[in-house]
C-alpha cells in the first residue's frame, strides 16, 4: 500500500462513561463497599460503527480490579463493573491492520458523584452522571485503505 500524501483525515469519536448509585437491593448483591455501577466506553458519533476501522479498545482498570487490563475486540467498545472510588482509566485504542496506523492512548476519569456545573440536575437524576470527551483522531497522509474508507460515504 501507499500513503495519500498531503492528506488528512480526523475522526471523532467519545470517550467517556455514565455512573449511577446503586439501590438498596443491589448493594446486598454487590461486594462490600461497592456503591456504583459504571461505564466506560468509546464510541462513534451519531452511531457512526467505528469497529470498520478500529481493531479493539483496552481498557485499563484500577489495581484494584480483578484483571484490570479489559481487551474489547468487537462492539461494543465499553466495560461496565461496580466500585467505590473514581480513578484514571487508561484506554488504548488499535487501529485495523490494513491501516498501518500506530495505537493512540487516552486517559479519562472515571466520574461516580455528581459535581461540577451539572451538579444541581444530577443530584435531581437521583446521583445518575456522565462524563464524556470528545476526541479527533488525526490521520495524517493515511494509507489508501484508511483514506477509502472514509471517502465511500
Ligand atoms: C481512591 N485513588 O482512593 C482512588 C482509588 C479505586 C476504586 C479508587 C473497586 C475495587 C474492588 C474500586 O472502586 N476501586 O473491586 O475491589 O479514590
């Protein structure tokens, strides 16, 4: 294959995640001290299948998970657990082979509380909470692959 020279083509994607309090009944089930039930992902925007050109996601989880390193090879891209505390996520996404594109790393803090400007309506959602990013995925002078991809539609 052959790089489009003088090319670029960006990509958004979200990466973020939603939290809500456990009830009462759930956290009989749960283990001791879990009060959350979360969910970290990456996904297209506007339902765009992003799993045409990204390969999988890891996802790595606090210490304090049982197997924190979570590899996600097909949609959805995300990982739902329980838990007590917020913590940085490292997520790293693999591109299709056909790319020859390297793998990218992102952070996001997982968010459990309500705070911040939204805190007032999340207190109102009963503790329910989001957090999301939006990302651009840059590829510059793509391979013919990648740069088809994108031009199809
Ligand atoms: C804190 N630095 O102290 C953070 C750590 C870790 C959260 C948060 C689950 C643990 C398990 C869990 O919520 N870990 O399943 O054992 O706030």
């Amino acid at each position: 294959g052959t790089r489009v020279s003088k090319c670029q083509i960006s990509r958004p994607i979200l990466i973020g995640n939603d939290a809500k309090p456990l009830t009462p009944e759930e956290r009989a089930h749960a283990h001791t001290d879990h009060t959350h039930t979360w969910r970290i992902f990456v996904e297209g925007v506007d339902g765009e299948d992003i799993s045409k050109w990204i390969k999988k996601v890891v996802f790595k989880l606090h210490d304090t998970y049982n197997n924190s390193t979570r590899s996600i090879e097909s949609l959805p891209f995300e990982v739902i657990e329980t838990g007590w505390g917020e913590f940085d996520i490292m997520i790293r996404i693999f591109f299709m082979p056909e790319t020859h594109e390297k793998s990218l790393t992102f952070y996001h803090r997982l968010k459990l509380h309500p705070y911040g400007p939204r805190m007032e309506e999340e207190k109102a959602a009963g503790g329910l909470v989001e957090s999301v990013q939006y990302e651009e995925i840059v590829f510059n002078e793509p391979f013919e692959y990648t740069y088809k991809l994108f031009s199809e539609n």
